[in-house]
C-alpha cells in the first residue's frame, strides 16, 4: 500500500457518500488492500463505530489458497496474511467464522459482551475480547460463479453496534463485493500469468503482446538445464514419486535463478529454459551465482531422496549469450511467450554435450568472456556443435 488516504480528518460522510466514493472514486487503485483500508477509516467517519475488520479473499496461487486483510482502528494500511491450502484442516479455521460462511451461514454475528460459555467457542472470539471489542458481525461477499468472499466487522462500542449500523452496513456489501471482485480478478490474472509464463513476459501481455509475432529482439544469457536418465525413472518409480522427484527438482534450480534476477519463460519435461537479459549489467554473473546455489540445492535434495530410498538426480546445464527473439510464437489461436534463434539453439546443444562430457555445466566462450575475469572458469576444450560449422570452444564452472 501507497500513502495513508487522503481524507479530511474533520468531516462527516454519510452513507451514500462512502458508496459513491467506492463505486466511483477508487476507479484508479488497483490494490484492493488500499480501497479495503481507506473504507475502514471513511466507515469511522461515517459515524459507524468499526474497530477491526478482515477482508478474506479466495486467490488462485500454487502456494496460497486465500489470503487475509486484517485493519484496525488507526492504521492507515492492512496487513495481508495469507493461507495455505491445508488451513481448512488446522483449529485456526474449523469452527470460525469462515468455516460457517463457506459451510452456507449468511451472517455470524457474535455479542462478545456475555458469556463466553454461552456464545461461540473458537480463539478468534477469545483474541478479540481480549482486545476490548464487544461485537462482531461476518458476512459472505457474494461474486461470480459462486464464489464467496468474506468481510467482517467489529466494533468497541458498549452494547455493540446497534440495528441502524448493521443497516448501513449491509447497505455497503453489494458495492464492495463489486469493486473487490473487480480488483481481485485483475489480481488472479497477473497471478496466473506469473505462475505459468514468469512475471516480465506477464507484464507484456497484460500490455497487449497477444497477437502471434509480437516480440522483440533480446540480447541475453541464455540457460538450459535438464534432467539426466529421467527415462529411466518415470517408468520404473510410481507416478506420485516422479511428480515428487521432479517438483524437487525445479524447486532446487528454479528458486535461484528468480532470486537472482533470471527469468524462467518454460518447463519442458524434465528441462528449463531461463533468460538473464544484459539490459542487467551483472546478468552473466548473477546467472553463475544461481547455477552455484543450485548445486548446493541439488546436493541437499539428493541427500533427502537418498534418505527416503528415492532415486538421486542427475543434471546438465548449457550456458550461452546472444541475441534472441522474445514474444508470442504459435498459431492463430494458442500462442507461447518464448525465446527462439541460433542463441537458444546452442544453449541447447551444449546442455546435451554435458553428457557426452561428463560435465554438469558447459559454457560458451562467448559467455566465458563476460565473466572470466570474475570467476575461476576451467576450460574443456573445443568440440563439435551439431548444427554449427566451427568448433566451440567450452568451459565449465566448478563453483
């Protein structure tokens, strides 16, 4: 979230205010924890007396399964909490508010004034009269295709909130729902495509880059890694332990090369393909910095598959640079965010040279000289590239 809202600390906004600000003001924030958290404050300027209130939204990630904006009385941002995909097995959810709105309930309500021993048994009850709070009202915030979102409120007020707050409250859900829907569905977009084409690629179609042929030409270090005897594997271990060896696997490669800048445009099998483009000036370096990090990785992971009788995993990386096209190859109706040319080619026939060579990295001269004055490089020698006319003259990095 940006700066605290801009709002006159002295005025008074009634309820068709707040509707109208919502509906109409918030047209230019994307983030719906920004609109969530200046609604809180305008809400107290209402005259509504709210002291906490969570907004729990459903996300589609392949860590989160929803996540959780929490605001209370001063803070001018939410904090976002986010929620594995196993919450609905732990305490914190079985029995909680969310539990019985996803269950069906329309509304929890819950008098935080009386008797803990006659009301609703669960910690979020507890935590909040802890606080001094003293009401608490939850409800489903209804979006397309059944989906059910939820938002709540609770206030310090004796006697809780009374029946004309919860009026105007109730008044307010259709349009939040509306303005958060629209904000969250912008959100799952740029989530999936993250998830499935990597965050620059995603940014470029959002922009527009859909249409086959649109790209541009990239100068960049090129990495290809793959999987040695995966063959062999996938038909003699059970499917679920495959899937688990290779989810593994590209945990231990590809959490480095995105930490350290690199860009991973596809899984293929086994293999990877991931760009480090020189619009970076250490993207030579940072990308022999992730290869280290991944050999470390690899090693642990070998370790932990060894431990659990799993099979230990082999692989091999093909390094160049060059100049590559980036955008949308495909046909008129399914298209891939790649990179294609003679650069990528090459990455390539070196990843499969690591093999023959018994190396688990190759890199080219021509990506050898951006480094070399920087890390201790070995030189292999000079080989044939199918596909090339000249020998290439490889080195390997030992860490």
């Amino acid at each position: 979230m940006n700066a605290p809202p801009n709002i006159d600390p002295v005025s008074r906004h009634s309820d068709g205010d707040v509707v109208h600000w919502l509906m109409n003001d918030t047209r230019d924030e994307r983030f719906i924890d920004s609109i969530f958290a200046e609604l809180c404050i305008r809400l107290q300027r209402a005259g509504i007396p709210v002291r906490r209130s969570t907004l729990h939204i459903l996300i589609y990630h392949p860590q989160w399964l929803g996540a959780r904006f929490v605001w209370a009385d001063g803070m001018h941002e939410v904090v976002i909490e986010r929620a594995d995909y196993d919450v609905r097995e732990r305490s914190e959810y079985i029995g909680s508010p969310a539990n019985e709105l996803q269950d069906g309930a329309t509304e929890v309500r819950e008098n935080l004034e009386r008797d803990p021993a006659v009301g609703r048994n669960h910690a979020i009850y507890d935590e909040m009269r802890e606080k001094g709070l003293t009401d608490y009202v939850a409800w489903p915030l209804y979006h397309t295709l059944s989906k059910r979102h939820m938002v709540t409120f609770a206030t310090d007020r004796p006697g809780g909130f009374d029946a004309t707050h919860i009026a105007r409250l109730l008044k307010l859900l259709p349009a939040l729902a509306l303005v958060s829907e629209i904000r969250i569905k912008n959100r799952l977009a740029r989530t999936l495509l993250e998830t499935y084409v990597g965050s620059h690629a995603g940014e470029l179609i959002l922009a527009g880059a859909t249409r086959p042929g649109c790209g541009t030409t990239v100068r960049a270090a090129i990495m290809i890694c793959d999987l040695r005897d995966f063959t062999r594997i996938s038909d003699n271990w059970p499917r679920d332990d495959v899937i688990d060896l290779l989810n593994g696997y590209f945990d231990a490669m590809a959490e480095p090369i995105e930490r350290h800048g690199g860009e991973i445009l596809k899984f293929i099998g086994d293999g990877l393909l991931a760009i480090f483009p020189l619009s970076e000036p250490k993207a030579c370096a940072d990308l022999l910095h992730a290869v280290n990090e991944a050999r470390q990785a690899m090693v642990a992971l070998n370790e932990e598959n060894r431990e659990t009788g799993r099979a230990a995993l082999n692989y091999g990386i093909g390094v160049h640079v060059g100049d590559v096209m980036y955008g949308n190859i495909g046909s008129r109706t399914r298209l891939d965010f790649t990179v294609i040319g003679p650069a990528v080619n090459m990455g390539s026939r070196l990843e499969a040279l690591t093999k023959q060579l018994g190396r688990s990295v190759l890199l080219s001269r021509a990506f050898a000289d951006l480094v070399e004055s920087d890390f201790d490089l070995e030189r292999v020698g000079e080989y044939p590239v199918r596909g090339f006319n000249d020998p290439i003259e490889l080195f390997t990095f030992g860490g």
